[in-house]
C-alpha cells in the first residue's frame, strides 16, 4: 500500500490549521486515528452500549461479547499463552500502577531492591518510587551514556538477592532507541528477578510475542496505536497474575463478598478490572490492530518509514547548530523520533513557530525529567513520525525548523 492510501484512513490528516495543511508530528504522544477506530467506537456507543458481564439481557450480552473479542484480538496479537493474561486498563499509566501496586503486595519486603533505567518515562519511574516507599524497598538506577544507550555493563553490579524486578522501556520516548530487551531479560532471569516492559513506544513500531520476549509483563496504550483514547493493556504471566492481589475493588472483580467474613476475587481476568470498564473504547482495539499489523507488514509502508528517518536524520546532522540526543550505533534500532536542543533557541519558541507553520511537535521534558538533568538540559524538542507520515512532509519539517532556527538564534 502507498502511503497516500494509508493517509485516506485517518480522516484528520488532511485537516488543515491556522499555519496550512496539518503536518503532525507528535505522534509518541498520541497517534491518529482511522475511520475504522472511529466507526467502531460509534456502532458500540450507539448500538452495543451496555454493562459487560452483569445481565442476561440481549443488548449486554452483545456489549460483553464486543469487548471480549478485543480481548481475543490482543491476545493473539502478542501471543500470549492465554486470554486470561490479558488485562485492559486506561492506559500504560495505569497498567505500570497496577504492576507495580500488585507486585509489591505480593513480593515486595523490606530491604528489597527494584531498578529502573535512567530513560524512563515518569509513569515507569514514579509507581515504583511509590511502592517502594510503601515496602520499605529501595529504588536503583540503571544509567545511560553520553549517547543515550543503556549502560548494560553495569547491570550485573546493580542486581543482588534482594533485587525483585526491573522496569525498561521497549523503546525510549525520548531517545528512540530500541532496547535490547532479549538480554536485559536474559541477564534479569539468570538471577531469579522479573521484568516488566513498558511498551508504549514499542508496540506501535514492533511487532512483539511476549512469549519469545518471555517478559513477566508488558503494558501499552491504546491511544498512541491508533486504538481510543482511554484504553490500555497489562499482560502478565498467568502465574504471577494469579499471586498478586488486585489494586482496585469493586464491582466484577469478586468471588464472594461478606460483611463478616471477608472477600474472594473472581478469577483472571476480571480479578484486576474493577468497575465499568471502557464499554465503548476497548473495542476499537481490533480495528486498530488491524491498521497497526497493515503498516508494520506492508513493505511499501515500512521503506517509505525507512526512508523517511533517514533523510530527517541525515539533514538534521549536517545543521551544526542541532544537537540530536539517541545515537544510533553500529547493529542497533532507532525508530523515526528525533529529541535535540537547539543552541541559543528556546524548545518552546521552536514549538509555537513551527506550529505557525502548521507542524505540530512537541517540545518540553517529554515525561522524563531524570533524562532531561541527565543531558543537562530543561526540555527539547520532539518530532516522532508514523507510518502516514510522507517524504514531503519531513522535507516541509526540515525546512521549517531550519527558518524556525533562523529567527532565533
């Protein structure tokens, strides 16, 4: 498929805004969405809006089959070894909370250690700050060098028998970089600790099985791979699953429920999904795999991606006044994100520009604040491309923020 047909399926990109036709390029915030997302989302709303799995009524029982067989689709879509492993929730954000509650409840003592990387977004760094204050556990780092990349030698030294889990990004919404998740995981799993994987970035510019991954978790969002906003996914092995409590209760998420003698929890999945779930949202998981698996499969889509990434990274490195923070190496990923500072422009004033130019990007901490005193900086800004993304828009970028530098500096 060519990427002008590609573009015909999100309504919004030929939207136009006060600067001229839209350019967006924020898309690690939040991707669009096709009309697929869209149309399914409106037919649940509309036609198939009822509370999942309390009535036997016809309308609910078409609204719990609905959301159930997104469940199926996303299943199938990471290759889990069971639907009982999957978990929705609201988002990433909500699906590291409740890793990290849960696992804490169940694992976690005092003197334990947790390690996270120096990359991490806030909600891959914060919930786990929280647990550990509450355990009594303690928080190690694991650091970046001056390049962004994983600092892996350093690793062995951080694990030790009280270590009980690390947290790592797939893909850093900062840097762009794929990490090497196989021997983090193998490294983790040699001395007996688990792994939790946010994959916000990386489902939406990898295919993942998290059975050959053999991750003990792996979260994403919804909104930033083309499914609704206020959808999310928690994948967990059976086993551990099954040991931790549930962070939240309420409705559906019981066995029994007593005054006197206490509560049981239903079995997986219902046992971490208290309460209404998102009757209409969680759907628009399957059409949004559907595109998803369309742009990582079509070769046409993934060369015009590659060439993309590799003409923005090509003119921004020959601007000496761009730096590009996530080199990358020999052998090693990068995905179509570019975060760099210019010198003497503020990441904000190049924001609003570009914005009068009708390119939408990003610009600010990015949710990595530890990252941002890492690099010794305030902010940057970010262009992160999709699949829709043209060859003439990346030209109209590199043009624009090339004028843009020029009224500033």
């Amino acid at each position: 498929m060519k990427v002008a047909q590609f573009r015909k399926l999100f309504p919004i990109l030929g939207d136009s805004v006060p600067g001229g036709k839209l350019v967006y390029l924020d898309n690690a915030a939040t991707s669009q969405r096709p009309q697929a997302v869209v149309d399914a989302y409106s037919s649940s709303a509309l036609h198939k809006n009822a509370n999942l799995h309390r009535a036997v009524h016809h309308l609910s029982n078409i609204a719990t089959n609905n959301y159930e067989s997104a469940r199926d689709c996303v299943r199938e879509y990471l290759n889990a070894a069971s639907r009982e492993e999957i978990i929705f929730t609201s988002g990433a954000t909500a699906a590291i909370n409740t890793a990290a509650f849960s696992f804490g409840e169940a694992y976690i003592k005092p003197g334990d250690e947790i390690i996270v990387t120096e990359a991490e977004h806030h909600s891959n760094i914060v919930p786990w700050q929280m647990m550990a204050s509450r355990k009594g556990a303690t928080i190690k780092v694991l650091p970046v060098d001056d390049n962004g990349h994983l600092r892996l030698d350093l690793l062995p030294r951080l694990l030790g028998p009280n270590t009980k889990i690390l947290a790592v990004s797939h893909i850093s919404n900062v840097l762009g970089l794929v990490n090497p998740l196989p021997e983090i995981i193998r490294i983790a799993h040699a001395n007996g600790i688990k792994v939790l994987v946010d994959g916000a970035q990386g489902i939406v510019h990898k295919m993942v099985d998290v059975q050959a991954l053999d991750c003990d978790f792996y979260v994403f969002s919804g909104h930033k791979m083309f499914a609704a906003p206020f959808t999310g996914v928690l994948y967990g092995k059976k086993e551990l699953l099954d040991a931790m409590p549930p962070m939240m209760g309420g409705g559906e998420m019981i066995d029994t429920v007593s005054l006197y003698k206490g509560t049981t929890y239903a079995p997986l999945p219902a046992k971490f999904e208290a309460g209404t779930q998102n009757i209409s949202g969680v759907p628009t998981f399957i059409p949004a795999i559907e595109t998803l698996r369309l742009a990582l499969d079509d070769e046409e889509l993934r060369d015009n991606s590659k060439a993309v990434a590799e003409y923005v990274a090509s003119e921004i490195a020959k601007d000496s006044r761009i730096r590009v923070y996530g080199s990358k190496g020999a052998g090693e990923e990068k995905i179509p994100l570019f975060s760099f500072t210019v010198h003497g422009a503020h990441h904000e004033d190049l924001a609003l520009i570009l914005d009068k130019m009708g390119i939408a990007v990003r610009s600010g901490q990015m949710c990595a604040e530890p990252l941002m005193d890492r690099f010794g900086v305030t902010g940057m800004l970010r262009a992160s491309f999709a699949p829709y993304n043209t060859m003439e828009e990346a030209e109209m970028f590199i043009k624009s923020l090339s004028r843009a530098i020029g009224m500033l500096v």
